[in-house]
C-alpha cells in the first residue's frame, strides 16, 4: 500500500547566472510508514544513511551537527537492558585554523562503546531518534546539510520527517544526492512512495 507524503517543501535560488547557474537547494518533507521508529533506524543503518561517515567517532574537519553548532550529529531514546536512556553524539570544537575541527563525543559515556549502527546487534531498541548533518568548505562556498528524524509508537507506525539543503548546484536536482539516495533507499524497504521524482516535480512547479 502506497504511503501518502502529508508535507513536501522545496525551494531553488540560483545564486549565479542564467548561463552559470549556482543553485541552494532545499527539500522538506512528512510521511508516516506502518513500521516502527526502531525499524525505520535498522533500514537507514542497512543504507547507510546512519553510519561511521554521518556519525563520526573521530576528529572531522569542518563537520558539525548543524549551520549554528547547536546541535548533535544523533540522539536517540533507546531501550538498553531494561532502562530507557537518551543516547547522543555532540560535536566537540577542537580548533580552527584553515579549517574547523571538531571531535565527536558520546554522551552517556558509559556508552561511548556502543556505535548506532550495532545497536541491533547489541540488542538495543531504538524509540526515537535524529541524525544532523552539516558539512561546509573552507568559506562556506559549497555546504550540505541534513536532518532526519522519526518518531511514534513502539511498534509502530512512525513519522519520518526530513530536511536535506545545498549549495553550489548547476541544476535543480534532490540536495546532499549520496544521503537523500539513502534515505530514499531506507523508507522504500517500508512502503514509501518514491520521493526524488516527487522533489523534482516540486522543483518544476515552483515559480
């Protein structure tokens, strides 16, 4: 059964010419899947999309949870051996020079074994969680940035919101390509219609 989007966004600004274009685009987007928010994370986590390059466990450069800092990579509420607990991963600044460094520190530390994508396999349930994003180059001239989040009941069903965003693109197309392929990925093992060409149209209609 097809799973109605109930909220898609985007916006296209060419902040370059007509011959050379430099598009900022942005999609935003709601649907609610018949799966749980712990199915939901084992399908990103199988896709990639949640993994050692989005939530890192070792000093990046110029990488942080979002435009402001203000937020982590990922947080969760999770089920481990009977406690509910809120697991996160906040970027620590380190120092800058050219670039911008930041280190990756898991909070509660008595966790900071556990990674997300072995929560399954350590027989940790996922209740709800978000990942964050934002990656830049020196000066901000090109830049990605993402947020997925979902949430629900236990077993389900879960509301999947997401808002992918970037710069410096020559055409209209879905933003930050590798990670919304991803996610497309994702939420079509779990009934979700089709989503890039769904963006694309958007992007079409959009005066």
């Amino acid at each position: 059964m097809s799973v109605p989007l109930e909220e898609l966004r985007v916006e296209a600004r060419n902040y370059g010419s007509r011959r050379r274009p430099r598009f900022t685009v942005e999609a935003e987007l709601r649907l609610r899947l018949q799966a749980s928010p712990d199915h939901v994370h084992s399908a990103m986590v199988e896709e990639r999309l949640i993994s050692y390059e989005t939530v890192p466990t070792a000093t990046v450069v110029n990488f942080r949870g979002s435009s402001t800092g203000g937020l982590p990579y990922y947080s969760a509420l999770i089920e481990h051996r009977g406690s509910i607990l809120e697991y996160r991963v906040d970027p620590v600044y380190t120092g800058w020079m050219a670039n911008v460094s930041y280190t990756p520190t898991v909070h509660p530390a008595s966790l900071k074994h556990l990674h997300p994508v072995g929560f399954k396999s350590a027989g940790v349930k996922v209740l709800s969680f978000k990942l964050c994003n934002y990656k830049f180059t020196s000066g901000l001239k090109r830049y990605e940035e993402l947020r997925v989040e979902a949430f629900g009941e236990e077993e389900g069903p879960s509301t999947v919101r997401a808002f992918f965003k970037e710069s410096g693109l020559e055409s209209k197309e879905p933003p930050c390509s590798r990670a919304f392929q991803a996610f497309e990925r994702s939420l079509a093992k779990l009934g979700s219609p089709p989503l890039a060409s769904r963006i694309l149209e958007a992007y079409e209609k959009e005066k």
